[in-house]
C-alpha cells in the first residue's frame, strides 16, 4: 500500500505521467476472505488512490492483464478503468512482422528464402501464436540448430521449434506399450 501511495504521489509531482500496471490480476484480483491482508491493503490503497483524481490532474493509469475474468469488480467502475480494450493474438500480418524482428539476429542458412518470404511463411505456419510464441520459435530454432552443431539456422531446425512450441519436448524415456498405442489411436 506504501509503494501504491509514493507511485501516485510521484506521478503528480512529476504530471503530466502515464501509470502503467503490467499483470494487474496479482494485486487487482476479486477479493475475498482467505487472502492475505497485505494484498487487500494494496489493492484497497490503488482504488483510493485511483478516485482521488481530480480533473486538474494529468496523470493517466494504464493496466494490462491476460485475466480480466479475475479482476475486482470495483476496478471496473466508471472513474477507474474506463475503457477496456481486448487484444487479440497477431494475425498472420502481425506474426510475419514480429518473425522479422525475431529472425534479424539469427543467421539464416543460405538455403532458405528471402527473410520477408520467409517470415511470412513461418506466420502461416503458427496460426494462434502469440508473440512470445513467436520469439520462442525463433530462439528454439537456433538452439536446435546448436545441438546438433549447425553454424546457420535451417528450415529443419524452424519446424522442430514449431513442433516443440506446440507440443512441448519429445519424451524418449516415455514408451507407450501395445495396449496403450491402441487406446491413444
């Protein structure tokens, strides 16, 4: 609750300022009884603080999460977090341009096609990832092009981060017997 308080008096001495919240839902979820008080003083500080803005004040709170469903109700209330927006995972014009990012740092086989054509092929191939998805692929990639003692990254090491991100690691240690295989299919 102190470091809410010093956050906001800072922000008016320092006007015009932007608040930002990453991960909201750790301080701002639905209360309830067995929480800790701590997290209640918290989150109690952030509303009071939060409806002692006057419209003289230039500071502007911003708050992201991946759980809105989780958040308090009192957050919510006009006065507070007005506006909601919802982002939604990168399509495959927002994937191909975060690939670009992402492939900038690799060295790419000399094989593979252009980095714009390539970029847009990994986009279409992980349709529902998000960014850090993305930038996962990219550094499993280049991993997978360490471990088996590649100096540039192929599209055999692209398609093993893509199945490693989707599936998670293979499991050699993890035998299915004959009656197992059978039920799985």
């Amino acid at each position: 609750a102190k470091r809410v308080r010093e956050l906001f008096a800072t922000a008016r001495k320092k006007q015009p300022a932007i608040i930002f919240i990453d991960e909201l839902d750790a301080i701002g979820g639905k209360r309830n009884n067995r929480e800790q008080q701590h997290l209640k003083q918290t989150l109690n500080q952030l509303l009071v603080e939060m409806d002692g803005f006057g419209t003289q004040e230039h500071v502007v709170v911003l708050a992201g999460t991946n759980r809105p469903d989780v958040l308090d109700s009192a957050l919510m209330r006009p006065g507070r977090f007005d506006r909601h927006i919802a982002i939604d995972r990168p399509d495959v014009v927002g994937r191909r341009g975060i690939f670009m990012v992402h492939l900038k740092p690799l060295r790419l086989s000399d094989k593979l096609p252009e980095r714009e054509k390539f970029a847009e092929k990994l986009a279409v191939l992980t349709p529902g990832f998000s960014g850090a998805d993305v930038a996962n692929v990219c550094n499993e990639a280049a991993l997978h092009a360490a471990r088996v003692g590649n100096d540039t990254v192929t599209e055999d090491d692209f398609e093993a981060a893509i199945e490693r991100v989707i599936v998670g690691l293979e499991r050699k240690s993890r035998l299915l017997s004959p009656d197992e295989k059978n039920t799985v299919a």
